[in-house]
C-alpha cells in the first residue's frame, strides 16, 4: 500500500491493485476516509469516513485539491487510465 503524499499526520495511499474510479484513501489520527478524484480536472468528493471530524473532512479535501494533478498522475502509474 504505497503512500503517495503525506501531511499533517496523515497519509494519502493508493491501493496498486484496487478498482476505479480514481480514488485515494486517507489515512490517519484514527480515521480513515475515500475520496473519489474525478481526474484529471476535480474536485475530489468524499466516498465514505471512518473517524475523521467533519472539519477535517474539508482540511482534507481542500489538501487533496492542491494536489490534484499528482494523486491522477500516480493512479495513472498503478493503473494506467484514470
């Protein structure tokens, strides 16, 4: 389970052999939340959360939108076509 992007504690992963659409799993401070990427243009939405607050939630959509570009980059390195 590589962690593409850290912040802030948590870990941001994409599972190699895992099922589209793009999506990462966020990791960390006892939680765990999808987000699906809409690549290549956003915005990533939340699929499902286990343990995080939901002002975390948005801290970490707002992370996961900076980076937008690099997370599709990655999927497309484990998965070929977002």
């Amino acid at each position: 389970m590589p962690t593409v992007f850290r912040f802030d504690g948590l870990r941001v992963v994409i599972y190699p052999n895992d099922h589209r659409p793009a999506h990462v799993h966020v990791m960390g401070a006892g939680g765990e939340a999808v987000f699906i990427l809409h690549c290549p243009d956003g915005p990533p939405i939340l699929q499902e959360s286990f343990g995080f607050k939901s002002g975390d939630l948005n801290r970490i959509e707002t992370m996961l939108e900076t980076i937008l570009s690099d997370l599709c980059n990655q999927w497309s390195v484990f998965h070929g076509h977002f």
